[in-house]
C-alpha cells in the first residue's frame, strides 16, 4: 500500500460524528460533506457529488477567496458573493430532496 491510500484508509476509519444526527436523531445539511471529500479524494467523482452535491462549488469557492485575498481581483467579491449564494441553495436543495 502507498502512503496516500494510508491517508485515505485512516481518514475513511477516523470521520467525525455529526452531533446533530448523534444528539438528535436526523442529519443536518452538512452531513454527508466528510464522505464527499474523501470520494473526491479516491477519484470517484460520480460518487462524490451524489453524496453532497456542493463539495465541488464549495472547494472552488475557496480555492477562488483564497487567491482572491492575495491578488484582489477587481470584482472578486462579486464574484464570491453568486458563488456563495449559489452553494447555499444547492446546499438547502439537496436537503429538501434527500429528506421526501
């Protein structure tokens, strides 16, 4: 085995617990977020976005503020603002979806 899938083996063994799912009984609209990751990571992206469909903007989201706040690009809080509110409601979509 290479040392990058023991990384992946020891994060798929090690996820953190939801305390919403683990207190009260149902799934809040990250769940899901820690097993698209690791998919994303393996290379099955399919899979990854069916589990939790916003993995992909939300990386994009950052990878952008992040080189944003280091070239401050002339309209990259425009830029950021669609992005964000987009994620938001693919976030709140899915999860209407995956709880009918």
């Amino acid at each position: 085995m290479s040392y990058y899938s023991d990384i992946l083996a020891f994060l798929g063994k090690n996820m953190f617990t939801c305390p919403t799912k683990a207190y009260l009984g149902f799934e809040c609209p990250g769940c899901g977020l820690q097993r698209s990751v690791l998919l994303l990571l393996q290379g099955q992206v399919y899979d990854s976005i069916r589990v939790y469909p916003a993995t992909i903007p939300m990386l994009l989201m950052f990878i952008i503020l992040i080189l944003h706040v280091k070239f401050k690009f002339a309209y990259g809080h425009i830029i950021l603002q669609y992005i964000f509110i987009f994620n938001a409601a693919l976030i709140f979509t899915s999860y209407i979806i995956k709880h009918l």
